[in-house]
C-alpha cells in the first residue's frame, strides 16, 4: 500500500470518528449529566507515576487456649493491638483544625501510606 493508499485510509476512519462523535454529541446535548460524563470519559488524564517505599507496621497480641471461644476477649485484644499500632504510627499522623465557623470546632486527622522518593 502506497502513501497516498494509506492517506486515503486515514482520511475514511477519521471522517467515520468525527461522524460518530458528532452523533453522540446530538443524542446527549439535552443531558448536562450525560455531558459531563462523556467529556469526563473522553477527556485525557494526565498521570505521573513515581515509586513509593512502604513501610509495613504490625501489632501481634496473643490469645490463650482457654479463651479461644470468648468473642468478647477477642475484641478487647483487637483493640489492643489496634492502640498498639496507633503508638507506632502517631507521628506520622497530621492534624488540622477548623475554626473557621467556631461551631463546632472541626479536627481532621490523616495520614498517607507509603513514601514517595
């Protein structure tokens, strides 16, 4: 297939796309909602992709045979080892305070997983 062959080919499948986009512009043009989903599916998302570096925090607590069957033991230790991995991870948690409306006084606390380099 020559150059102009191949220009030639382009040139339909261009035409097809820009005749099927004018369509689906027709049939949604009465819908903000569909609108805005069809611009936001065909819109082009810039992304960066970076490595993280992770660091995996653990908490083990034991539970003895005899109070295997207890469900009620068994989430008091869970809640242990939960309070055990908020002291190794607490400062690395941030905070902030809204005052902004004075009532009622809003703390936001978050924290990110992982590290980028």
């Amino acid at each position: 297939m020559n150059a102009r062959q191949k220009a030639k080919k382009y040139k339909k499948k261009i035409n097809a796309l820009e005749s099927d986009n004018d369509l689906m512009r027709e049939i949604i043009a009465d819908s903000p909602a569909m609108q805005e989903l069809y611009d936001a599916y065909n819109k082009p998302v810039l992304a960066t992709q970076t490595t993280m570096q992770f660091q995996e925090f653990k908490a083990r607590r034991t539970v003895p045979v005899y109070m295997k069957g207890l469900d009620g033991f068994i989430e008091r230790t869970k809640q242990a080892a939960a309070m055990d991995l908020f002291e190794g991870i607490k400062e690395n948690i941030t905070y902030e305070v809204d005052d902004r409306d004075m009532i009622p006084l809003t703390i936001t606390a978050s924290i990110f997983i992982g590290r980028g380099e």
